[in-house]
C-alpha cells in the first residue's frame, strides 16, 4: 500500500456527522493532513483545455505530473464541456485502458473520470483506484459496480447533461440546493454499504453554474467541507476567465491563487492542470502563510 501505514484498521464511521481523517483511495490511504494534489489527464479530441492526447501522449503527461508532485491523477476519456458530446462505452475504454496500465506503477493514485458504470466495472478491474463521477452515482447500476470494491469515490454535482447544463440555469439558493443535493447522494452512497472513509463530494464548479453561482459555491467551501472531503475543481475554468478576462491557456495565474484559496477554505482536494505550479505555491503558503 503505497500513502499512510496504519497499525490498526480505521474505524468504518456509516453517518454524515463523522467526518473521516483518511480517505481510501484504493491502494492508497491518504492522511488529509494537507491539500492533496490531482493532476489532469485529459484523452479526449475535445477537452476545453488541453484536449486531442492519443493514450501514449497521456501516458508520458501522466508521468510528468507525477513528477511535478501529483497524489492522484485524474484520467478522463469523454469531454464533460459544455456542448459535449456523448462517447460510447467503447469508445471511451479503448482511450482510458491504456493509460490506466502506462501508470498504473507510477506511484499516484489512479481516478477516472466517468460516469458509465459499465466503464467503472472494467477500469476498476483493471486497477482504477478512484472513480470520479459527474453524476455522482446516479445513473442506473452505477453504485453497485463501485459498492463492492475498496476504490476512493468522487460524487459531483452537475445540473442537467454536459450538452445543455450551460443554457440559463436556475437556482432559488445555489448553495443550499447544491449542499442538500451532495448530502443526499452521500447518503445514499453510505446506505448502499459504501465506506464513509472512501467519499468526496465536489460542488461542481461550471457544471450547470453561471459565475455568481460558481461564486457563492466557492466562499461556502468550509460549509461543503462538513459533509465530507470535498474536491476543488476550478483550474482554467471559465469562471476564472470570466474574472481576469484571460483565455484558456493565459489562466496560470488565476488558477494556482483560486487552488490556494480553495485550500484555506478547507478543499481536501485540488484538481488542476498546473501541477508544478500549485505544488510549489502550497509549499510557499504551508512555510509563509499564517497559521489558519
């Protein structure tokens, strides 16, 4: 087991008030002791960022972030941007499978991004250690083709589908639909026999937001942060584009800051694309910053 040794099992806390100091990712056990790291492994022709990676090209950019620091890398065959469109199973096998097996020693935990549950049967056997779902769980056989094995789960919020989540969407209070909505799924994962030390939840940054949304949804992080282990994904998004009037590749900057304040606002957490950078600014904020 690669992370955290223990000499005694962890307790398997079953209520949403126990919130868990590790998180199960598979192999790895992972003491959220500080801000972990997750690397973009996008192999998709359409990304919004950095898409059109054949799986040997995603190979050798796995390895890279790996080096730059990634605890995790997230593995994605199918573009969840907006105006998206839908990928077959097989389609999106013959892209993950093998970059799941180009880095599955690699010594990052490996999560893929997926909301099929016939994809998360098949890289799970294969040696997935996390599956990050868009649609937190909800599509049919999806919680029982991840209930079984010992894999970190990721449960997102997304209003609508990929194609259409960004044409006028509408809340009454963003925050407490999206925290009710992440509750429930949580609840639902638990009740299923899902491990408490095995969940994150991700508030779903752009998907089905406008930027007042994504907004509020940010400076409630430490409200989210009570339910479970929450992910923090806003590297090059358009919010941050949005803000600095930046394009998608001049968003350096503005992603590393939003990364850092989405750790001091208790995100367990942080998916970027700029490894290296976010690396090196959370060790500057670990030895600079003030104590919290």
């Amino acid at each position: 087991m690669r992370g955290c040794h223990l000499q005694h099992p962890v307790p398997q806390p079953n209520t949403l008030s126990d919130l868990p100091a590790m998180f199960r990712c598979g192999r790895t056990l992972f003491a959220l002791d500080r801000p972990l790291v997750m690397g973009i492994v996008n192999v998709t022709p359409d990304s919004f960022s950095d898409g059109g990676r054949s799986p040997r090209q995603a190979i050798v950019h796995g390895l890279a972030l790996r080096e730059a620091g990634a605890d995790i890398l997230d593995i994605g065959g199918e573009s969840t941007r907006p105006g998206a469109a839908a990928v077959s199973i097989q389609a999106e096998l013959d892209r993950v499978l093998p970059v799941l097996e180009g880095l599955r020693d690699c010594g990052a935990a490996l999560s893929v991004d997926t909301m099929k549950p016939e994809v998360m049967r098949a890289v799970l056997a294969a040696g997935a250690d996390l599956i990050n779902d868009v649609r937190a769980l909800q599509t049919p056989g999806a919680l029982e083709a991840v209930a079984g094995s010992d894999c970190g789960l990721c449960l997102m919020h997304m209003r609508g589908e990929p194609r259409g989540m960004q044409s006028d969407p509408r809340y009454g209070d963003v925050v407490a639909e999206v925290v009710r909505f992440l509750r429930e799924r949580v609840e639902a994962a638990l009740q299923a026999g899902i491990a408490r030390e095995r969940l994150l939840i991700d508030p779903g940054f752009g998907f089905g937001k406008t930027l007042e949304h994504n907004i509020a949804l940010f400076k409630a992080l430490p409200e989210f942060a009570h339910i479970a282990p929450v992910l923090a994904g806003v590297s090059r998004k358009s919010m941050l584009g949005q803000i600095t009037g930046r394009p998608v590749g001049a968003r350096l900057a503005a992603s590393v800051a939003a990364a850092l304040l989405a750790a001091r606002r208790g995100a367990a957490i942080l998916r970027v694309h700029d490894v290296g950078d976010t690396v090196d600014a959370l060790k500057i904020m670990n030895v600079l910053g003030d104590p919290q």
